[in-house]
C-alpha cells in the first residue's frame, strides 16, 4: 500500500498542470552590447548612440580604434534602404546592419554589411520584417580615431 501511495504522489506532481510563475525584466534592455572579458569584468562591445531619420542631415562623430557604435531606426518590410557611412580621408571602416529587434531586446546576426575604405555603402537593401533596426560603425584604424558621418 505504501508503495502505491508513494506512485500516486510521484504521479500527480508530475502531472500537475500549475503553470511555472514568469517573472518579467526589471528593465528593458539597453540596446548596448556586452561580452565578459578574461579577466571575468563585463565590457561594453557598442554603443547605441541615438535615432538615425530616412533623409534627415548626416549624424557626424569619431570612432576609436577597435570601437563599435551604432544607431538604431524604423523600417518597415519591403521598404528598401541605403546606409552611407563616410570616414576620414584615408581611413577604413565597416557598417553593418542588424535586426529587426526582438522580444527579448537583441539585434541578433547582421542582415547586411559592407567594408571600405572612405566611402561604405549599404545601398538598396529590402528590409525582411517592419521593426528596430540597428547599424553598427567602426573604424579598422588602430592608430587614431576616424571622423565619421553617417545616413540613411
């Protein structure tokens, strides 16, 4: 009897239907990335640094050696975009575009990339999905930071 009071119990605990309590963020994710680094300390790897607007003036800065910035924007599926980066005289650098964002706050893999030397060009891309996109800059310079400007 023991032995079948025992079972019933394993049984029913294993069937029980309560579902498993969902416990919600405490805050949004940031949109910066971060890695760990050997000696175990969290490090940014990017930077969003604001909202770039379809046809709007070129957002201008500098990137440093070995930095990823980026910013985020709004498209929607079948819209086709053109990302222009333009570096400093002389200077190589990539862009990338990541996305759409989703509902865990991550970019995910690249959809699109390019890597250039002055002018970088994204040109034409046919956004998959209506969401948060995010391109990424950096400069491949490990001597100086590069001026930049960026569009779309």
């Amino acid at each position: 009897m023991r032995h079948v009071l025992a079972f019933c119990l394993v049984v029913l605990g294993a069937c029980s239907n309560k579902p498993e309590p969902v416990t919600a963020p405490s805050a949004p994710p940031s949109g910066n990335g971060t890695r760990v680094a050997e000696d175990g300390s969290r490090r940014t790897s990017f930077r969003t640094l604001g909202v770039l607007r379809y046809n709007a003036p070129p957002v201008e800065g500098t990137v440093a050696k070995r930095e990823l910035l980026g910013y985020t924007f709004a498209a929607r599926r079948g819209h086709r975009i053109t990302a222009v980066l333009e570096l400093g005289a002389g200077d190589n650098g990539g862009l990338a575009i990541y996305g759409p964002r989703d509902r865990t706050g991550l970019w995910g893999s690249p959809i699109a990339r390019a890597e250039s030397g002055g002018l970088v060009r994204i040109e034409n891309y046919e956004v998959p999905t209506d969401g948060q996109y995010f391109v990424l800059i950096r400069s491949f310079e490990d001597n100086r930071p590069s001026d930049y400007a960026i569009k779309l």
